[in-house]
C-alpha cells in the first residue's frame, strides 16, 4: 500500500458568537481550492481555528 502525504493549513476565527456563517465561508472557500476540513480547534467553547489538509 502507497503511503499518503499531506500538506496542512490552518485559519484562525474570531471569537464572536453568532459568525457561524463565517466559518461555512472560510470551509467553503478552502473546500473550492481542494482542501478538506480535518480539524476543529477550540476553546472553552468556540471554535478558535481550522485545520485543513489537502494530498500532495
């Protein structure tokens, strides 16, 4: 079985309740140049930051 590498980037979020539209955008936007959400960052909470992952 071939190994799979990845290249990883991140987007910090602003701490603002109610900016879950925000967050789509940034999925969205990332998800259009070929890059999958592979992780939530959070705190107390709210989501602090996304950890995206797209194949080299």
């Amino acid at each position: 079985m071939a190994e799979q590498k990845y290249v990883y980037t991140t987007h910090a979020t602003e701490a603002r309740s109610g900016k879950i539209s925000n967050i789509e955008s940034v999925i969205n936007e990332h998800a259009s140049e070929g890059w999958r959400l592979a992780e939530t960052l959070s705190r107390e909470g709210t989501t602090i930051g996304l950890v995206f992952e797209r194949e080299l």
